[in-house]
C-alpha cells in the first residue's frame, strides 16, 4: 500500500462558500497561489454555481483567470449543470467538480430533485466534459448521515457512488456533511463502496463538527484510501449546526500523516502560515489545532 | 475484547489545576457531583501537592469532604510525597495518583529529580498505601516527546511504566503531555509498555494539542486499551504551548466510543452540559467539539 497521500484542499471552494466575511477576489487569489506554493497537488478553486446561491463565490471567472497555475496541479471547481460548465470552460477549467447527495431528503431540500434526477442532470455535463477532455470529480455527500432525514442507507451512498463513478468521475469524494460519523461506520461505509469502485478512485471528506475527522481519517487510511479531501485552517464551518466546526482542517491531516510517516509533497509550516493569514481575513483564530500550535510552539 | 470502556474523568484536577480562571470551592464540589451524576466511574477530584505550586487546587481538603462520593466511583487524588498522601487520608482519601515523566529532562526541570529518584521518592507513599488498602494509580508523562529534551526513549517509557507497575500501581496511565503524538507512534508506544505491563493495566492520556488525540486513542483502543483519560470541556489548556488546546475533551471521547458501539456507562448530553456550564465559569467556549455540537444542534 503506498504511502503518499493526496490531500485535496477545499479551503478556497467548500471553505469559504460557508463563511460570512466576504472575502474579496485579490485575496482569494492570494489564498490559492499560497496554497501552491506549499505543494498541494489538488486545490479546488472556486464554484461556477449561480451567484444567487452563493454571492461569496460570484468571482468565479476572475479568481479562476488570476491564479498561477502550476503544471501539475489541478485546480477543480465546482459545476451544477451546463450552464456553470460553459461558464468554467471559458476561462480554461480542465477539472470539474460535480455533486449528489446519498440522502433523498437532503436532495429534494437542496436542489428539489430525486438522486435518480440530481445524477441524470448531470449526464450532459459529463458528455460535454469527456469530448473536451476535462476530468471530473464526483462528491456525494451525506454519506454517514443526514440533516434532514437522518439515517442514510448504505446501500444509497453505494448506488450513488457507483453511478458517478460510471458516468466517468475519475474519484469519487464520500462526504460526511453533517460530521456526525465515528470510525467503525466510517470504516464500514468505505469497505462498502470500495466493494464496488476501486479504493483507488476513492477519497474522503470528513467534517469535525463533532470531533470526529481525524479518528474517521484514520479508519479510513488502515484500509487503504490515499485521498483526503481538507480546508486549511479548518474554513468552512457547519452550515447545519451555526458556531461548530465543519471542515477538518488541512494541518491537523498533514501533521498527522507526517508523523506516521506517510508523505503528501506539503510545506506544513507554509500551509499552517497560511492557515493563521485566512483566518486572519475572517476575523477569527484558525480552527486547526496544528496551526495554533506551530504558532505558539 | 471488552466493548465496555472506562472513562478517568481528569478535568477537576489535571483540567482546573492549568486554568487560570480561579474556581470556586463550592463549584469545583458542583462538579463532581455533577460529573458522579453522568455515570463516570472515575473522577480525580483534586491534588493534594503544595498550594505554592497549584494555587487552584489550595482547597482540596473542602472539596475533597464536600464532595457526594458515590458508591462503585473512585475518586483519586493527585498525591506528590508522604506529606501530601498524610493530607489526603486525614479527610478520607481512598485512592491516590502518582507521578513520574519518562523523560529525564522532564523530571529535573519539574522536580529536580532523575527518574530513578522521582520513583524512589514514591516508594515510602506505596508502602503506607498499601498498608492502608488505599488505591495508587500511576501517571507516565511526556511519553511522546518533552517540552526540554524533545525525543523521548521508548526504553524509559517503558522502564518507568514497568516500576510504577511493580510498585503497586493497580493502573498506570500514559501521558502524551504535549500532544505532539501521532497514531502510529501512540500504537507503537503502547504495545511496548505492553509488552511489559498487561494491557488491562494500562491507560492512555492524550492532549489535543496538535488536534491528534481522538485519531491516537482509536489507533490505542484497536490495539486493545480500555481505560481513556479525557478532561469535560477539554479543561486544561497546555502549558507548554499557551492559547494552544489541551487535555482531549471528555465529550468528544465518549461520543466516538458510543458512536463505534462500545459502552461507557455515561450520559453524554448531561457530560456536555457539565461541560458548557463548566466553560461558562472558565469564561470560555467550550473545548469539546462534540459539546458544542450538542448545544446547536
């Protein structure tokens, strides 16, 4: 099993869509080219999802033509349907990133569709994206619960991720939105979806809202996932439970990785600088445990 | 192996005594009792050392006879030499902690002792212990790095598990103190220790300092620990790295051992909101994601 791990770092997408202080467009570059510089592999930059539904990311197309792309690195961003895809092609996107719940309820609350309809709505970005050679990611979320419905059946998380994966999505993201999960259902939710896309295409997204990511993380590296989806100085927030911690954050996986001898290719020094610098932007002290004590150490 | 998991509840004294918030006598009673009413089964109460060294904990003697002791919990106190046990059993102390680092440093900044002398010292206290029928339980620290000397010998680590063990330590807890500790280095260092003292003897005490602390108590529960030191509302702070976080936090445990299908005997929604009213006297959030999490959700 190899030991490098990719950490894909959603600070600049999942990150700062979920937070208030607007965050202006100079400065989100300057979050992204940073970010690079601390030999990150895969940063995604930045949502093509109408400025309606989210106003923090209306610059998509000016901090997606501002950034140093670095040949090596992806910068995926989000896609909701072919408008947003032709909009991310005009400035040059070569990764998209597209999204379905595993819960029902929590698609028809979103985005007013079953997850039969959410997945057939993307059909057509897929196509267009595989004629212009553009990668896809897929995310599903909700993976080991639900704001809205609760429970979500394994069987559901599993049937959604075969089918992104089917469509073409190179690797498949499990997200646990709501950061309810422990290891052992962690764990078993993978096994369950690895039994049927390769572990290889696979990556995980955990959120620590209730402490829980880097235990989940754990689990989910002892059987083999090498892909780790995490938001530098923990940006983001739970937008189901106001005031807790949401994404894991970036330092407090590559410190962890590090000491168990695992290599991501990261500066952790440069990434917890930046992390302090981010949270500096939103007014509040960085939620990653690492970079507050790389601080003070 | 048992599902069934023993929580050592260290926030009233390892979590008060590096807070700098004064706590009054009659709150610190509160919350023990508050703490014997969530079902824990150990509770170290207070430190009988010098009040010149431990301010906070000056009162022990008033908490230790305030406090509702409930029958089947076990309330240690922190005793440094014969002086402070003769304190302890005046007002009917039943069971004592001792201490050593396993770092040499470590023990001659803290005590100005070596290691060797540090346990000699203890040696009159676990013969009037034993004398007495009185339960001693043995804390390691610094057992993944010291804040002086840096790395730490695994061989004193376990040389120093292994003579309190001899000694009379029914249990001896090992400290991860500045909680720079990863999960395989935590595995590691416990199946060592192990390797010398029976694992049902054995404890393991993490800082979330570098946010690892959840991730090292399942890497150590996997290997077969059963007995968890964690703080409610991750009182305690680090003292080696200030404004950085401290003990791991009581709830945060609890809830990914029940998540993960184990038994604890605790309530955690009355644990959560020992810990918010807690940090409300602290003057502070609470440090337990999960609590928070609780609160909002």
């Amino acid at each position: 099993m190899s030991d490098h791990v990719r950490i894909v770092e959603v600070g600049p997408r999942d990150g700062l869509q979920n937070e208030k202080a607007q965050v202006a467009t100079a400065d989100k570059i300057a979050l992204i080219d940073r970010l690079t510089a601390t030999g990150l592999q895969s940063i995604e930059a930045t949502s093509f999802v109408s400025p309606k539904w989210v106003p923090q990311l209306a610059d998509a197309a000016e901090v997606f033509t501002g950034i140093q792309r670095k040949p090596g690195v992806h910068y995926p961003v989000l896609v909701p349907n072919e408008k947003g895809y032709l909009r991310a092609r005009e400035v040059g996107v070569e990764e998209i990133a597209v999204f379905s719940a595993a819960s029902e309820a929590f698609n028809r609350k979103n985005i007013n569709a079953s997850i039969d309809e959410s997945l057939a709505r993307f059909a057509p970005v897929m196509a267009m994206a595989r004629e212009d050679g553009v990668r896809v990611r897929g995310y599903v979320s909700t993976v080991l619960g639900c704001p809205y419905q609760g429970e979500v059946p394994l069987a559901d998380v599993v049937r959604v991720a075969r089918e992104l994966h089917a469509m073409g999505c190179y690797e498949v993201s499990l997200g646990d939105t709501i950061g309810t999960g422990t290891p052992g259902k962690a764990r078993a939710m993978l096994a369950a979806v690895a039994a049927e896309v390769p572990m290889q295409s696979l990556a995980v997204h955990f959120h620590d809202t209730w402490g829980q990511a880097l235990a989940n993380i754990l689990a989910c590296l002892e059987i083999g996932v090498r892909v780790v989806d995490s938001s530098v100085a923990g940006a983001g927030g739970c937008p189901y439970a106001r005031g807790a911690s949401g994404n894991v954050a970036s330092e407090d996986v590559v410190y962890m990785l590090h000491g168990m001898g695992m290599t991501t290719g990261i500066d952790l020094a440069e990434l917890a600088a930046t992390g302090r610098w981010l949270a500096g932007l939103l007014g509040r002290e960085t939620g990653s445990r690492a970079g507050k004590a790389l601080a003070v150490s």
